[in-house]
C-alpha cells in the first residue's frame, strides 16, 4: 500500500534509507537505546513526585511510542510494515494513546531524498535513465513501507506513475520482522499475552511476495484482463518496458481517495461500497484471485466518470478451488443456519479438527454467522448504523487470548478476512448502505439465498 505524502513532506523532509543489515541494525540499537533513556527519565520525574512506577508505566509511555514511530518511519521497510501491521491488528489491546502514536505508520513514511531517488534509477534503467521521459518529478507524491511513488511523463505525453523500492528491502525483511518483533517485545510497547508470532511470520511471506514488482505488475495486468467487462473499475496499465524487480511503471490514475467521501451524496456511497463488496465475491467465488491488502489507500473514486480506481495489487493471493467450495458452505450454512455444514466445511479449511473442544468449534462458527449477517439481512444493510467489524474483532481476540484453543487457521483464511473486515470499516467509514445479499445472488445458487 502506497498513501498520499501529508501536504508538509516535501523533499527537504526526506531522509536516506539505510539499506545495509549492519546500519538497520544499528538504527535499532540506537532506538533501544532512547526507550531506555526515556525509560529512566520518566522514573526519574515520577520518583521525583513521590510515587513508585511500575515497570510496565515506564516502557508504555507516548515518548517512547514517538521514538518507535519515527524511526520505524526512517527505517521504512519490513520494520515499517511490522508497525502498520500492529497498528491495524493490535490496536484495540494497546492504550488508546499509544495506538495512536503507531497508527501515524500507516499514513507516513519519510521519502528518500533525490540523490537516493537516482541511485535507484540509475540501478534500474542505467546512467541513461532520463532518455524515457520528457518530464520526470522527483518529489514523491505518495510514500510508504517498501517504496514511494512519482509522477512524470513519456516523451509520447503518456503521464505514468512510478513506485521505486526503497533499497535494501527486499534482503532486510526476515531480520527487520524479527528485530522489530523483539523490540517492540521488551521494550513493553505489546502486552505480555499478545501472541505475534503468527502475525510475524504473515508479514514475512507478505513482504516478500510485495517487495516482488514484476510479480505485482503481472497480477495488475491480470486484473485488467478479468475486469475488462466491469467498466466501473479502473485498473493503470502497465508499462512492461519500464518495470523491473524494484521498479513499477504504470498508467497514472487520479481520482479522490474512498475515505474522503464521507459527506457525498448516499446514492455514491452505497454505489462505492456496493462496487467494492462485489468485487470481493467475484475476486472470491469467480476469480480465486484476491488482492487481500484492505487499506483505504488502495481505492480511489473518479467523479467525473463513477470509476472505482483499484491501485497496488502486490499483496495479492491465489485460492485453491477447494478451499473456495468450503468457503461458500459455509456461508451458505451461515444464512441457512446450517451449523452442520458449516462445521464440515471449516473443519476442511483447517480454522479446527477433530480434537478440537466443542466450545471452540461452536466460538469460530458463531463468528462465521456474525461476518455473514449482511447476507441474512432482506434489503439493504445499514453498515452506518451497525458495528459488526468491532463485533467480529473482539469475537477473535477473545478466542486468541484462549491459550487453550491453540490452532492457527492457514494463512490465505487470515488474509480473507482481513480483506472483509477491511471492507466493513469502509462501507461503516462511509455509512453506506448495501443489498449484499441480492449482490450475493449469482454466487450462492441456492434457494436460500437465490431468493429474497
């Protein structure tokens, strides 16, 4: 996911990314270090006043989530990545303060200043790499974890986008992931019963195949192809020519950002998440083929033409035509109320097995249930006036702090529901208004469902 630079980053704001494993580890170092200091400082101040902190108050405070913050935001990379990834997935376990401070990973990065901007070029497309363009903005127009995009144009006037890897990435992930993991660990940013092994591992894989941009503007390509009979998306193309492992070159698409429709009349709304949430079941139930990053970022609106623009597809995933089946028994056993086939169906996945506690069993398929309500509802369903993303979370987190439920469903399962949940919070951020069961119809044959 790439977000738009806040209107005060500018290049003078840019900082150079440390691309060798010795200075990232160093950059670590030097930020275990200030949570230390900032540890003994606020003892200190609090000793002073006469009260006796405890030891988890001195690690979890604002300073020192500052201090993660801004250097994950230099480091950028998986150790960026790790940091959006919490933000979004542990934020409701962390205070609400803290959560904050995190949460500024998800929509800044610093940009790499010009001189490291022509070393990639240069890496890229060679000493000679202004020969392409008659025009070329070396002010990054968006920025994020693993690169940063920027606008220029073809000496054929084709205006493009241009998103530049930052380097280094692609060799640090496994050890960032892993120094951010413990990092965050014992300095007591992350509670001591959060369990983030599995979410590390996810990042792993997820930043690996992300920071892959041939394969990424290979999947965009494959989506321009599948939706070439949907005029209501919008895909960039790409420029084959120009993309490499570290560098995507594509069609540059404007448009407003999702999120910022807020105040748009209802008809758009509904017509944007309703785009949205069918496109997640045609990606599910027709393509086997997801683009499971849920970031607002990834969806922009053009008004002129009603156009959902779809942007970054590097983090999307295949899905077997097995799993696939299972997924639509179980929501067809969701609207039916067939809890039978539902716990045949989820037991195939792999969310449990035959060993599995009954409670457990019946805990993941009353979750199941609460995602597929919008499908149960006759008409259109309110997500403005409905909290059933929090409803999902707290549902999950409570059966991951049961030590005693112990099995991790398979990755692509995780990735599926990230994606929906992702989706809810839009269509609720928007206050939309959506028949998903009518827009369910075609995929689910059923009577049950081929009905309302």
């Amino acid at each position: 996911m790439t977000k738009p630079l806040p209107e005060h980053a500018t290049a003078s704001a840019s900082a150079i990314v440390p691309s060798g494993r010795w200075s990232r580890l160093a950059r670590m170092g030097s930020l275990a270090t200030g949570i230390a200091g900032g540890m003994l400082a606020e003892g200190a101040r609090q000793l002073a006043q006469g009260k006796r902190p405890a030891l988890g108050d001195l690690l979890m405070t604002p300073a020192n989530a500052h201090r993660v913050a801004d250097q994950l935001s230099r480091l950028r990379g998986a150790a960026m990545k790790v940091g959006q990834l919490l933000s979004m997935d542990a934020g409701d376990l962390l205070p609400p303060e803290i959560a904050a401070i995190l949460a500024r990973l998800r929509s800044e990065a610093t940009p790499m200043p010009m001189s490291q901007v022509v070393e990639v070029l240069e890496a890229n497309w060679g000493a000679n790499w202004k020969r392409h363009f008659l025009q070329f903005s070396f002010t990054p127009t968006a920025a994020a974890s693993i690169g940063q995009v920027h606008f220029a144009q073809t000496h054929d006037g084709q205006r493009v986008a241009i998103k530049l890897q930052y380097p280094g990435v692609r060799q640090s992930i496994d050890s960032d992931v892993d120094n951010v993991a413990t990092l965050l660990r014992m300095s007591g940013m992350l509670p001591g019963t959060l369990d983030i092994a599995p979410l590390m591992r996810d990042a792993k894989r997820q930043l690996h195949e992300e920071a892959d941009y041939l394969s990424e503007g290979a999947f965009m390509a494959r989506y321009a192809s599948l939706l070439a009979d949907a005029p209501h998306y919008a895909v960039p193309d790409l420029l084959p020519e120009l993309t490499t492992v570290n560098v995507l070159t594509m069609s540059r698409m404007d448009g407003v950002p999702v999120e910022s429709l807020t105040t748009a009349p209802q008809t758009v709304r509904d017509r944007i998440a309703s785009l949205l949430i069918s496109l997640l079941l045609r990606e599910l139930f027709e393509f086997q083929l997801i683009q499971t990053d849920p970031n607002f970022a990834n969806y922009r609106y053009d008004i002129s033409t009603g156009q959902v623009i779809l942007l970054d597809f590097g983090a999307t995933r295949a899905y077997s035509a097995d799993m696939v089946a299972q997924f639509r028994q179980i929501v067809l056993g969701a609207v039916d109320g067939d809890t039978q086939a539902m716990d045949a169906a989820a037991c195939a996945i792999g969310y449990f097995d035959a060993s599995t506690a009954l409670h457990h069993r019946q805990a993941v398929l009353a979750m199941f249930t609460l995602a597929c309500a919008p499908l149960r509802h006759d008409g259109d369903y309110d997500f403005g006036q409905s909290d059933i993303a929090a409803q999902i979370r707290d549902a999950g987190l409570a059966l991951g702090r049961d030590r005693n439920f112990w099995h991790t469903p398979p990755v692509d399962a995780l990735f599926l529901h990230r994606k929906l949940g992702g989706l809810y919070l839009l269509a609720a951020r928007l206050k939309a208004r959506v028949n998903v069961r009518a827009l369910a119809r075609e995929f689910l044959v059923p009577a049950s469902i081929g009905q309302s």
